[in-house]
C-alpha cells in the first residue's frame, strides 16, 4: 500500500515537474531580451532549481497570492476583514 503511495506521487512529481519547467520557461523567454548574460544565468537556475523544487515552491507561491489578495480585500472594504467574514472562496475569485 505505502509502496503503490509512493509510486503514485512519484509518478506525478515525474509529470508535473516537466510541465512547470515549460510553463515557467515560457515566461522566462518573454523577458529574456531584456536580461544581461548574468542575469539569464541565474534566471535559468533558479528556473531549473524551481521545477526540481516544485512541491514546495507552487504551495509557497499560492500563500502569497491569497495573502495578497487579503489585503487587497482589506483596502477595499476594511468592513469585511474586520468582521471576519473574507471566506476563502472569496479570496480565491480574486486571484
């Protein structure tokens, strides 16, 4: 069972990693013209070093956003955040 587990989310991290690696790719080379040869360096790295640590990096990234569309709710209706009433799926249909 723990076996066909770990098969399991290996098989997905072997899938998934290849696929923000184009993703993020995609990005990249958009605003590779505007990059010295340094800093394309080090955009490649921590391109590769991000899809190598994708687990960790795509979880981090989403917090910040919802953090950041929590205060963006803040400053537009202080109300909500002060009663509490900002639910998750109202942060979501903002990002």
């Amino acid at each position: 069972m723990v076996s066909l587990l770990l098969g399991s989310l290996g098989a997905i991290y072997l899938v998934s990693a290849p696929c923000f690696f184009k993703n993020w790719l995609s990005f990249f080379e958009k605003e590779a013209h505007t990059l010295t040869a340094e800093e394309k360096q080090l955009s490649m790295a921590t391109l590769v070093t991000a899809s190598v640590l994708w687990p960790v990096v795509v979880p981090l990234a989403y917090m910040e956003k919802v953090s950041k569309a929590k205060i963006d709710v803040a400053t537009e209706n202080p109300k909500m955040v002060s009663n509490k009433s900002v639910s998750t799926a109202q942060i979501e249909s903002l990002c």
